[in-house]
C-alpha cells in the first residue's frame, strides 16, 4: 500500500520535493513527540495537508491514530488543535480502519475532572458522529452533560446532541424528550433554550418524530413571543419542513401568516429569508393562494427592504413551475386577464422604482413569466419587460460602484433570456445596447459587449450596418493599458467577430492591431487571437498569433503558439474552396494537411508531463485524418471521370441483380465501400474522444458531436446513392434539424447537413438508380460544402474550467512494478481497488461524478508447464463493478481465478457515470502482473506420475483443504 501511495504521489505533480507516505508521517510524528509545545501543536495543524496528499486509507488511519495519542496525554490547548484538524479532515474520517482503538482512546479523556476537557470531547464525538453514529456509550455521555452546571461543557453536549441527532434515529428519538424537557423547564435559561431549540430540525427520521417537534415547535411559537424565540422557533420550523417534506404547504402558510400580521421587522426579514429557501427547494408546493398572498403583502409594505425581500422570493418563483400553477389556476385567459393578476401588477409597478434592486427583480419577473407562458398572448407584458430593461440599462451603465454593476448583470441576463424566448423583440434589445456602449463606464461595457456576443451567437441581429458603430468605439477606447481597458478590448472584439459573418475585411483587421500596437499587452492580444479561432476567423488569428511567437519565455509556449498558428493557416487554406471546383480542393486540401502536420509536431513537443495535451492533439488527429479521407473521396470520384463504366453497366447490374455493377471497376475494387468504412470508423473515433472529455464545456463537446455527424453523413451518402440505395433510411438524420442551435458555427453546419439529406434524397427519388456522374457530383460537392464552414476551435482547446481526475491504488501491489505477484494457481486473488477522485477550482461546473465504473480483465502472457484441457471460463477473468464514491473516495473488491500456470497481466481500467447516467471514458488504467505457480501437492503428485510412482493411499486422501 505504501508502494501505492508513492506512485500516487508521482502521478499527482504537486510540484514539491517527494517524499512517499510513511517519510511525511514520520516526519510529522517526530513533532508529536517533540517536548516542545510549539512543535508539538505545529506538527498537529500540519495533518490535514498530509491527508490532501495522501488521501488513502492506510495513512489516514495511522495518522488519525497517532492524533487521538496526542488527544488523550496532551493538554486542553493541543486537544483543541486536534478537534479542529479532525472537523477539517471530516470527509476522511470514514476512511479510519480501527474505529474502535480511536473512539477509544478519545472517550478516555470524557472521564477527566476537568470540564473543559470534557467539553473539548464531547464536540470530539459530536464531530466524529458520522463514523459512530450508534455508539451508546457517547450517546449516554452526550445526555449527562447536558445536565452539567458548568456552561461551557453543556453547550458542547449541545453541539454533539445537534450532530448525533442528524446522523442517528435512536439518539434522535431518545433526546427529544429531554430536550423538550429543557426548553419547557422554567429552570432552563433563555439563552441555553435559544441553542437547544435548533437541534429539533434534525427530528426527521419519521414521521411521529417529526410530527412531536412540530408541536413543541408550535407550542413555543405561542407560549413564547419574544423576538428572538420566534426567530430561532420559526427557523427550526423551516428546516424541519424542509427535511421531513410532509408538512412544506403548512410551513409556508404559517411563515406568510407571520410576514403579513407580525409588525417587526426583524421577524417579517426571517420569514422572508424561510420562504426565498422554501422557494429554492420546493417551488412546486406553492399553490397560487400563497403566491397572491405574498403579492399582497408587497403591494401594501411602505418598507423597500422588505419589498424587496418579497420581489427576491417572487422572482425565485417565476422561474420554476409556480408561475405556471399561478397562471392556470384562474379562470379566463391570459389575454385578457393578464393585467388583472396582482402579480403583473406588482412587477409593473416596480419595474421604475427608484431602488435599483426593486426595479432588477420587477423586471426578472416580467421576464421570466413572457419567458414562461409563451403559450399566452403577453404582449404588453413583454413590451413593458423591454422598457424596464432599457431604463435599467440607461441607470445602472452609468453608474460604476458593485450594487449597479451587480444589477447591470441581472438586466443583461434578463434580456438574453428574453431575447432567446422572444426573438421578435431581438432587435430593438441590439439597438439600445449598441446605443448605450458609447455613453457606459467601462465595467459597464465589458458586460455590455457579453450581452450582445451572447444574443449574437443564438441569433443573427448583428448586421454590417453596426460593425461601423463598433469599430468607432474600438477606435475611441484609448490608449490607456488598465486591465478595464485590456477586458474591453477582448470583449469588443469578440462581438465584432461574431457580428462579421464573413471573413474580416482588411479595413477592420488594422484597426484591432493597431489597437492591440498601442494599449495592449501580449495576453491580451492572445485572448483576442482565441476568440478569433473560436468564431472562425483564422485568417486573423494567424496574423496575431505570429506577433506572439517572440513574445514568450517557455519553448513550451513558443510551441503551442507555433502550432496554433499552422492550424488558423490550415484553416484558411480552406476557406477558398469552390463548388465543382475539384483540382482547386484537392491542393487547398493538400495545403491544409502540410500545416496540420507542421502544427501537431509543434503541438507534440509543447505537451508536458503535467500538461500532456491530450485532447487537443486527439482533436487535430482526428482532423487531419478526416481532411484526408476527404480528400481520397474527392480523388474517387474524381477518378469515375476518366474511368467510367461500361454503357451496358445498368444492363449487367439488372442480369447478375447487383447494382454495384452500376459503377463499374469502381465498386469492384471496392474504393466506394473502403471510404465508407474510413468515414464510419472516424465517426466512432469522435464518439471516443467524446466519452474522454468529461470536463469539456457543452459548446466543445457539442462541436465534437458535428464533427461526428459529418463523418456519418458521408458515410451515408455514399450508402445511400451507390452501396445500397434501396435500404438506405433518411429516418434517423432528419431529427437533426429539430435541436436548438447555440452557435453560428452550428448553424451553418445544421445548414449543411440538411441541404446534403436533401439533395441526396432527391436524387434517390428522381433517378433510380442515380447515374454515376450525379451522385459522384453531389458527394462530391457535399465535401466541399462541409469544409467551407470554417471550423470553430472551443474553449476545451484552450483552456479547462473543470478539473477532474481519479487516482487508483491496487492492493496487493508489488514494490518494483515490473515484478509479479505470486498466486498459487488452486487459490483466487482478492484484488482490492482503491480510488480518490480529484477537483480542480470548480468541481462539477459542468457535470458531477455519480459512480465510478471499475473494469478488471486479465490476459496470459506467457505460459509455463504442460498443456491441460481446461473450461474456458477459467482462462479469463473479466469483471465490471459499480460504486458510489462517498467523500471523494471509493473502494472495492474482485476476486480473481489464475488456473493456467504463466504471467499473467492485470488491467483495471476506471471510468465514470455523471448525474444524468452517461458513462465517459475517462480513465486511469493501472497494470499489475500475476504469476500463477503451481500448488505443492499437485505438483509433488505430478512429478510422481512422471516417475512412475502411483501415489501413496494416504496421499490420494489429502486435498488441499484437509489442513483446515
């Protein structure tokens, strides 16, 4: 395992001096037991470092061990060093094999005379209560500590009782008494009463639990009315509805109950925050009794705070099926009694008022219902949603402090979604945006220009006719180098990238360098070149990343940006493609290929150990090889030309009643078909890097998922005009057409394909069969057509927001790798497979691991001794498991048969399922050897045969079992 843990660690690239798992824990033991208090207490805050480096379970568990030493001899100081260390490290604690020499030694020191020690290990247990949730010597302790004099111990006990509460029913149930007792004892302080009242949330186990804390819960509410017991009551009441689910209806009535009849204002606040949660977790047990009450009873609050409370929870609200609910429920329709809801009344009003927060929800409000109800006619809804934003637009770009930005942010949002729903109103959101770019504070502009790229690329309103309004504004933007002005400068020049639909003109191209000359700096000037390759325009790209080249310290740097460079330049070779233009296609191809392979050298020797590339360079390869399929079927068809099939071919095909005879010596060399399985088979290689990039952003994978469909779509052309014409479906292509389109590039793409599927199918249904020329013509041009869109680069090219990555540790494993693992062959192998799942900055941005997909096989390698006739099923062991990691750690079993005597070579390769049941190749793949060897009885028994000698009686009785 120590072993394991080493390899574990070379893999992990901490950029730290190595030190394998047992030197950094001896390292840190040295200072346990160091007389010094400062070295003792150093060396303790130091653990949760270690088990972030060395997240396995034989580590942990000496470590935790070692701590729980110094918890029992040491004094109240470091005790407290280690209960904070265990409450950072909580998400190991389930990996401590010896639970109970833990516990053990930590439940010593509650038998201590000194109440602050006792305290110190009561909230010891209560942090450990995930791992000993059934202990009922803690759950005893928990219980007379509460009736201690001395405060601090009790709130302790208070602490555990809160956290064995949530983790065990038994405790749970067993305590509820005694904390009802309590808090209804006269006894009891008001402020200990305040701290108890919030362990009753954790009574959800069942239902009667939950039903009595309700009614101790109600009961306090009346028998108590001061401010502060209502407020921690009412909050109790919340999170108990929350957890228990039953009773969420009734928790949302009592709550508005209070907002609408209690006068104070702090209590009005709680509730407001109890429903924006209530709000969160279950919009769905809103009816619209309770949305038209808290409609109400924002109409009529003089107060803005609150106001703007109720518009928070409202605006939740809208979002999600309430709003629904809300409109369905009343009778008539929506056209006609839209205005009379009290709810658009609400938003109407609000949407000018001169709190800039009222106004932000007022308007996400009427958004989110004209985004909802597209079903209704809601036209002055949406106007009077246009005019709010727009007003909010003019106020808050004018304005440079948070709260205007923070509200800038809601309004630009707002009119994404609402243009996206309404793409009627698409043009004149544009106008007021490019209006108001002149006038803003730059903060303001930076989101501005990401408001108008986001509408942009969903919609094409950007017309020429505004790309002169905006380079006047690139020209204006100053030669001034804060990072505002460098932030707007890549902001501009991605809209103007995504305004152009064309290629850029040479007009445009000199402003943005002469730009990028003047006020920027050389990351700048990088942003803008991968905005440029992710729009498409790689003709610009190039230019930029050339300045780049000498630019760059690292030869790694100098690398990636040389072989970015030879991919925009590949690109372009392609943009001056021409239909039936044949000659012309092939050498723009042929130029394309030769910087591809200049780029994938450069992009090769730019890869790290700790940056390898992967699947940057599994996308160019992929492209290169899909431009040379490409082009080999461009140079077949080309070929039909000065080949073409005999004038009885159509003849021949109906005789022998194979149509491949239609294409004469073409299809008898089986060139047609050969392309069509490159095309299939390039297909399955996208699908495959596909399931490799769990942390791609959707817009990269969704590029992935063109390239794929464009290799299917040649393939089925060429089945559908020569191969096989009659059982060729256009079924399964035609939903392509159907899925929402995010990008430019996908729209383009979606174009192709559909005008491809359509020449083909009307060729089938014309002329059947299709003569040679016309299908060779429309394959032909339908290559073309493909690659004069101009491929787009994504962010996963250049930049990964998710970081995910799993580390395996196989016990028993062998100290040298290469050496194999001695098994006797008459035994089975317990293979234990160990995992830790690692995050980068933003775990599950885009996807979350649900489980881990372990796959065991194993293969002979070589094999020794005699031939026996053996069942198949011993041969090979394949084995696939499933498991949830819990905590970021996941472990397993396999047990495994080696009957044949050899080497043998195990493979345990990992992949993982996300939220949605999708399964992603995303490795590792750790090999180990196995040496069966032969067991001593049988071979004793053999060499006996070989000699001659027919075994003893007492032999032939023993089996390899009699030992035991």
């Amino acid at each position: 395992m120590a072993a394991s843990a080493k390899s574990f660690l070379a893999d992990a690239g901490y950029g730290e001096q190595e030190l394998d798992a047992n030197s950094a824990l001896m390292e840190l033991d040295k200072g346990l037991r160091s007389g010094k208090l400062g070295e003792q207490c150093e060396a303790v805050v130091r653990f949760p470092r270690l088990f972030q480096k060395y997240p396995f379970p034989i580590l942990i568990n000496s470590a935790f061990l070692k701590l729980a030493d110094v918890f029992r001899v040491g004094n109240n100081f470091l005790r407290l060093c280690v209960l904070k260390v265990t409450q950072q490290s909580e998400k190991h604690l389930e990996k401590i094999l010896n639970v109970d020499e833990f516990v053990k030694r930590v439940f010593s020191v509650i038998h201590s005379n000194d109440p602050v020690a006792r305290a110190i290990t009561l909230r010891m247990l209560g942090s450990m209560a995930s791992i000993i949730p059934e202990r009922k010597n803690a759950h005893h302790s928990i219980r007379q500590s509460l009736d201690s004099h001395d405060n601090v111990e009790v709130e302790a006990a208070i602490f555990a009782a809160a956290n064995f509460s949530a983790q065990s029913k038994d405790f749970a149930a067993g305590i509820c008494n005694k904390i009802s007792e309590m808090i209804q004892g006269l006894a009891t302080p008001v402020d200990l009463k305040l701290k108890l009242i919030p362990i009753l949330q954790h009574m959800h186990h069942d239902a009667s639990l939950a039903s009595s804390s309700r009614q101790l819960l109600q009961q306090l509410v009346t028998s108590y009315p001061s401010t502060k017991m209502v407020i921690v009551t009412l909050h109790t009441f919340t999170l108990l509805a929350a957890s228990s689910l039953v009773d969420i209806p009734k928790q949302i009535q009592l709550l508005l109950q209070y907002l609408k009849n209690d006068p104070r204002k702090a209590v009005k606040r709680l509730a407001i925050q109890d429903l924006k949660l209530l709000a969160n977790k279950t919009p769905h047990t809103w009816s619209r009794e309770n949305i038209q009450a808290l409609c109400e009873s924002a109409l009529h609050t003089p107060y803005d705070s609150l106001k703007l409370g109720m518009l928070s929870v409202l605006s939740t609200l809208s979002g999600t099926i309430a709003i629904k609910q809300y409109f369905s429920s009343a009778p008539g329709t929506a056209a006609t009694t839209a205005k009379s809801f009290d709810l658009v009344k609400l938003a109407q009003e609000c949407c000018y008022h001169n709190n800039r927060g009222i106004a932000a929800h007022g308007v996400q409000i009427l958004t989110n219902i004209s985004a909802s109800c597209q079903e209704k006619d809601l036209l002055p809804l949406e106007q009077d949603a246009v005019f709010g934003l727009e007003a909010l637009l003019v106020l808050c770009s004018q304005d440079d402090s948070p709260g205007a930005q923070a509200t800038l942010k809601i309004t630009l949002t707002c009119m994404v979604k609402l243009v996206k729903c309404r793409p009627h109103l698409s043009q004149s959101v544009v106008e007021s945006l490019l209006t108001q770019l002149h006038s803003a504070q730059d903060a303001a502009r930076i989101l501005m220009c990401h408001c108008l790229a986001a509408i942009a690329m969903q919609l094409p309103v950007l017309a020429d006719g505004m790309l002169g309004d905006l380079m006047d504004l690139y020209k204006l933007i100053g030669r001034s180098a804060t990072d505002k002005k460098q932030e707007l400068l890549v902001s501009l020049a991605t809209v103007i990238f995504v305004s152009s639909r064309k290629a850029l003109s040479s007009e445009v191209k000199t402003v943005i360098k002469q730009q990028l000359e003047n006020a920027s700096n050389g990351w700048t000037a990088y942003r803008i070149a991968r905005q440029a390759s992710r729009m498409g325009n790689h003709d610009m790209a190039r230019e930029l990343y050339q300045s780049l080249l000498t630019q760059v310290a690292s030869e790694h740097f100098y690398f990636w940006l040389n072989s970015l460079k030879e991919f925009s330049h590949a690109e372009q070779c392609l943009t001056g493609l021409q239909e039936d233009n044949y000659s012309s296609a092939l050498s723009c191809i042929a130029e394309a290929l030769k910087s591809y392979h200049k780029g994938i050298a450069s992009l090769t020797a730019a890869s790290t150990p700790l940056n390898p590339l992967s699947f940057q360079c599994g996308f160019v390869k992929l492209r290169i090889d899909l431009l040379q399929a490409f082009s080999q079927l461009i140079c077949t068809c080309n070929s039909l030309k000065t080949s073409p099939p005999p004038a009885i071919a159509t003849t021949i095909a109906m005789t022998s009643g194979n149509d491949l005879q239609r294409c004469g010596r073409i299809s008898n060399q089986a060139c047609m078909k050969h392309s069509m399985e490159e095309f299939r088979n390039l297909a399955t290689r996208y699908g495959d890097l596909y399931q490799s990039s769990f942390d791609a952003d959707s817009a990269t994978l969704r590029n992935v998922e063109l390239q794929q469909q464009s290799c299917l779509l040649i393939s089925h052309a060429i089945e559908a005009l020569i191969l096989d014409p009659e059982s060729a479906s256009f079924q399964e292509y035609s939903s392509n057409g159907t899925t929402h389109v995010e990008s430019e590039y996908e729209r383009r793409m979606m174009s192709v394909f559909n005008h491809v599927l359509e020449e083909v199918e009307s060729l089938n249904r014309k002329y059947a069969p299709v003569s040679y020329l016309a299908s060779n013509t429309c394959l032909s041009n339908a290559v073309i057509a493909l690659l004069k869109v101009p491929l787009s680069f994504q962010r996963y090219f250049f930049q990964k927001l998710q970081s995910t990555s799993i580390k395996l540790a196989l016990s028993p494993s062998p100290r040298n790798p290469a050496e194999p693992i001695a098994v006797q062959n008459n035994q089975q192998l317990a293979l234990k497979v160990e995992g830790v799942v690692q995050h980068g900055f933003k775990p599950g941005l885009f996807r979350k691991i649900q489980s881990v997909c372990l796959n065991v096989s194993s293969v002979l390698q070589s094999k020794s001794g005699q031939d026996y006739k053996i069942p198949i099923d011993n041969m090979t062991n394949e084995m696939e498991q499933r498991v949830e990691p819990h905590n970021d750690y996941f472990s397993t079993q396999f047990l495994l048969n080696f009957v044949i005597l050899g080497t043998h070579n195990i493979t345990v390769e990992s992949s993982v399922i996300d939220s949605n049941g999708i399964v992603w190749k995303t490795g590792p793949k750790t090999t180990i050897f196995v040496k069966s060897l032969e067991d001593p009885y049988s071979q004793q028994v053999r060499l006996q045969q070989q000699q001659g000698q027919p075994p003893s009686q007492q032999q032939q009785q023993r089996t390899a079992y009699s030992r035991f």
